[in-house]
C-alpha cells in the first residue's frame, strides 16, 4: 500500500490501467464522429485526466481544440442541494461547434448537467460528455456520460488529479485514502472542529440578538 502525507491508499484504478482506458475511450470518442471537436476541461478536477485524454486522441489522429471551465458545487451546511457556480468562462464561442466536456467524476450530475445546459443554451451543435469516473447510484438528476472510463465504487477517490482539500492530485493513480490521521494530527482537527463550534455559537448568538432587536424595532415602527 503506497503512503503518502503519512496515509495509507489503496489503489483502485493504477497508472497502467488508466492509461490503457484511455487509449480505449480516444478509439471510441474518434469512433463518435464529432466533427471540428472543441474539448471544455473541467477545471480543477478533471485537468490530469484532460491532459492524457487530448494527447490520446492526438494519437488516432483527433485534432481538438482545448478550453477550460472552472466550476464550483457546494453544498451549504443546512441545505442537502448542491448548487454549481461559474468560477471561470471558455472563451471561446460555442456556436455551432461539437464540444466534448471532460471531468473527472460524475457523482450526483449537477456539475456535468449545469456545463451541458450552458454549452447548448450558447448554440453547440453536440455536447458530449467523457468522464474517468462515475459512481451510480448517485445522480441528484437523471445524466449519462457518453464516455466512461470507469465504474467506481462510492467511495472518496483521490489521485488522477481528484483532491481531498487540494491534496493527492498529484498521484498517478486513483486511489482510497484508507486509514485515519495521525494522533498528533487528529488532535488538531479535534481542536479546529471545537474551535470552529464555538465560532458558530458565537455567530448565532450574536444573530439572535441582532435578530431580536430587529424585530422589536419592526414592532415598535409598526405598533401604535
Ligand atoms: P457532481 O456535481 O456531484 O457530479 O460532482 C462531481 C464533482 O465532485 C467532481 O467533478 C469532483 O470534482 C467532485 N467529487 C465527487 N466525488 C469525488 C471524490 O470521490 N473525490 C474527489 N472529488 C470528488
Ligand atoms: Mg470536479
């Protein structure tokens, strides 16, 4: 089991096989018949996986040109629906042009069905959709990508460019962070959660009392 930033992985898709798939997936984008092809990167996660994908399809004789997106789904605390935002545009016009969007997993859909949307709401003639990973079951909406590398298990993948909090990106596999943190490092992720508990009570506490004043001065406008 490879360690890195002291945690044990087990690696699920390694190096070897990634990029055999990859060669499969440019065989069978060629075999799609986009025609004059403009690939949208999904900026961060998918730009390890973009850049050996665009240089397998170089190799059965695509010529792509290559844009990047850069989309942010969050969820917030109290709300279960995730909501995507535009962090950074394609620059390019979409009109008329067959686009293949390329990410790293397809999860619950949004990100991917949000990119969809925009690129054939801007006039795309053809969107496709090429993606590493995808975890069934998992769909927030009805979504299937035309590509699929592989089926994963649900479970929090790194490596092949996926992060957990901006790490493991750089691993040439995809792979389980399998064990728990340190003791030293637990205890600081104990102090960082009590210490942001109580930021948040402090946070409510002060709503409340500006809450409150709030509605008494509503009241005492309104009342007689
Ligand atoms: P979706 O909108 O729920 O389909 O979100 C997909 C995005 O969430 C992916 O593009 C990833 O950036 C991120 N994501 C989902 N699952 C994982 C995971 O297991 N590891 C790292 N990132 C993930
Ligand atoms: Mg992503």
């Amino acid at each position: 089991m490879p360690k890195v930033r002291g945690r044990s992985l087990r690696v699920l898709f390694d190096a070897e096989a990634i990029a055999a798939r990859n060669q499969e997936l440019a065989k069978e984008i060629a075999a799609a018949g986009y025609h004059n092809l403009l690939v949208v990167s999904i900026l961060k996660g998918s730009f390890v996986f973009a850049a050996d994908l665009i240089r397998a399809l170089h190799g059965v004789g695509l010529a792509p040109e290559v844009e990047f997106i850069s989309l942010s789904s969050y969820k917030k605390a109290t709300v279960s629906s995730g909501k995507v935002t535009l962090l950074r545009d394609v620059e390019s016009d979409v009109v008329d042009r067959d686009v293949l969007i390329i990410d790293d997993i397809l999860e619950s859909g949004r990100t991917l069905a949000y990119a969809k949307k925009l690129l054939i709401k801007r006039g795309a003639r053809r969107v496709g959709v090429a993606v590493l990973l995808n975890k069934p079951g998992k769909l927030a909406q009805p979504f299937a990508a035309d590509h699929v590398g592989f089926v994963a298990p649900d479970l929090f993948v790194v490596g092949y460019g996926m992060d957990a909090a901006h790490a493991f990106r750089e691993l040439p596999y995809v792979a389980v962070v399998e064990d728990k943190p340190a003791k030293k490092a637990r205890a600081a992720v104990r102090g960082s959660r009590v210490r942001s508990r109580a930021a948040r009570w402090r946070r409510d506490a002060d709503e409340s009392r500006r809450g409150s004043r709030g509605h008494a001065g509503y009241r005492s406008r309104r009342e007689p």
